[in-house]
C-alpha cells in the first residue's frame, strides 16, 4: 500500500461514512441541535465537511461555479452525504489526470477575500487533513448524545485493508 492521493481519498471516504452511519443514529432535534452553546450542530459539521470537500475538489477541476446547496437545503444526513457523494464521484474523474508532474502544478485559489498558491497535491491533502479535523468535532458531539462514532483513524483503515491473522 503506499500513501498516496488515492489512497488518502479512500480512507477519507471509509472514515466519512462510518461518521455519517454514526449521525443516523441521532433524532431530528439532536441532528440540528447545538450539543453546547456556541458549538455548531452536527449537521452543520458535516454539512461543511461535504462543502468543503465538493468545493475544493470543484476548484482543482477547474469547473464553473455551479451552484452548492445550502446547508438548509440538505436538512438530511442522507441530504449531506449525496452532496460528499458527488464530490468523490468528481475525484474519481480527475483521478487518471493526477499524475506527479500534474499533482507538482499550482493552482490559484480565491477564499476567506484572499488569494492563495499551491501545489494540488497540497490541496488534496488538504481536503483529508481538514475532514479528519472536522470528524474529531464531530465524534466529541455525537458522544455528548450518547452516541460512540467508531474509530476512524487511517491505522484502521490500512489494517482493514490488509487480510489479517486471525
């Protein structure tokens, strides 16, 4: 196995759907809840988890501003992670395009009023990096419902991706 840009998005993809699972578990009142004043709900954590996700990926494509859904509009778990869902279908058509010599290119990014270079590598990891921080927020919300968000470290993710002894 070798820690590349594929990979990192495979495991992103693992550790976001075992958070997502986890969020179901919770009802409509805690799903949009503050867990504690001044602390954003879980839905709106993996709302921008999604939006974060689409909106960089849609960035490193180059592809016109389309139009991302609120967060209002997306009022579901499963609202959301349709939304995380075309943002990893966009990173599996720019995948055969990622090559080193691509990946080493920069890219110029408008956010927060500034403007930004970087190497697109440097993007894609990014986008894990920030998920994975956002996924700690989350598993400390979810616990205050009394809810356990499984493990989602990248360890356990390569373990699961090698066959183990029993």
């Amino acid at each position: 196995m070798q820690d590349d840009v594929v990979a990192l998005f495979a495991y992103d993809r693992w550790a976001n759907t075992k958070v997502f699972d986890a969020c179901r578990k919770l009802t409509v009142e805690q799903y949009v809840a503050e867990p504690v004043p001044g602390w954003s709900s879980v839905h709106s954590t993996i709302y921008h988890i999604a939006l974060a996700t689409e909106f960089n990926l849609r960035s490193l494509a180059g592809d016109p501003d389309e139009r991302i859904p609120t967060e209002v509009e997306l009022a579901t778990v499963d609202d959301v992670a349709q939304l995380l869902e075309r943002a990893y279908r966009r990173f599996e058509e720019l995948r055969p395009t990622l090559t080193p010599e691509r990946l080493n290119t920069v890219l110029t990014l408008r956010a927060v009023g500034r403007t930004f270079t970087l190497p697109r590598w440097a993007l894609l990891r990014h986008i894990v990096n920030h998920s994975s921080y956002h996924r700690g927020q989350n598993a400390s919300k979810l616990k205050r419902f009394g809810i356990e968000q499984p493990i989602t470290d990248f360890f356990w993710w390569v373990i699961e991706q090698i066959p183990q002894e029993k």
